[in-house]
C-alpha cells in the first residue's frame, strides 16, 4: 500500500453518491472517473490518510477511501475524501488537492451502517494522530496546495 506514497491528486469535485452527508453525516468529496481511473493501479484499495484543500483555502486534515464501498456493493471504483472540517453547504465544480500520506486500513464491508459509522470515526481519529506527528504537518505547507493563480487545473 506504501509505495505510491505520498501521493499528489488533484481534481474537480463531482456528485457522488449522495450517501456519506445524508445516510452516514460524514460528507465526502467525489473525484471525476477520470481521476479515479489515473490512479495508479496498484494502489490498495482501502482507507488512507492526508492534507486535503478545496481550491485556495485552507489545508485541512482528510481521510480517504478507495475502493468499491462493499458496504454499498458499488461497481465503479470511487475515490472519496472526507474533509475533517466543517463546511458550509457543499463545493461541486470546485478543485480539491490532496496529498495521501498513509494507510489505515482495507476495505471490508459491515453489518450494519452503525459498524461502518463507527469504523469511520475510528478511521478519522487515527488520521488526526498520524497527522498531528512532525514528519506528516510539514506537507501541510506544501506549495502544491496553492493554486497558481489563473490557470485552469488538469481535470
């Protein structure tokens, strides 16, 4: 699972699924096919952690999900990002970057939406562990989150 890390993405946000803010109170944020496919194969899926920041703003601490969601039994690979943040109203059309620093855990799926819930919180718990450690707050400044200024990004 480490060795594409970190890895550097960055894309417009799409409509998802429309489940992680109305059945989960967890909103993610959804890359376009195109992203998801330029991944590199070989990533595990799974959930990871990192630095994620919506077009200029601030950088703030994400989990990520790669995967299949086989609590949803998807069939089109997604890749979302839950800001831990609180935003107001949602950020289509927007550009979000990530840098994905580590792994958490595979995907696997639950019983129960309450055992997916609790995992998510436990998943998000550890990324702001691992990302409060000194080797993980340096990439917060990293200058990819800044968006030079009038050039349209690769979607």
């Amino acid at each position: 699972a480490m060795r594409h890390l970190p890895y550097f993405c960055r894309g417009e946000v799409v409509k998802g699924f429309g489940r992680g803010s109305k059945e989960l109170g967890i909103p993610t944020a959804n890359f376009s096919e195109q992203v998801v496919e330029s991944f590199p194969s070989d990533i595990s899926t799974g959930v990871y952690y990192g630095w994620a920041c919506v077009g200029n703003g601030d950088v703030h601490k994400m989990v990520l999900s790669i995967g299949w969601n086989p609590f949803y039994k998807n069939i089109k690979k997604s890749v979302e990002t839950h800001i831990i943040d609180t935003f107001k109203g949602d950020f289509y059309g927007e550009i979000l970057s990530v840098v994905i620093l580590g792994y958490i855990r595979s995907e696997k799926n639950f019983t129960s939406l309450e055992a997916l819930i609790s995992a998510i919180q436990e998943d998000i718990e550890e990324a702001k562990r691992q990302l409060d450690l000194p080797e993980h707050l340096k990439l917060k400044e990293d200058n990819f989150f800044r968006l030079p200024e009038g050039k349209p990004v690769n979607h």
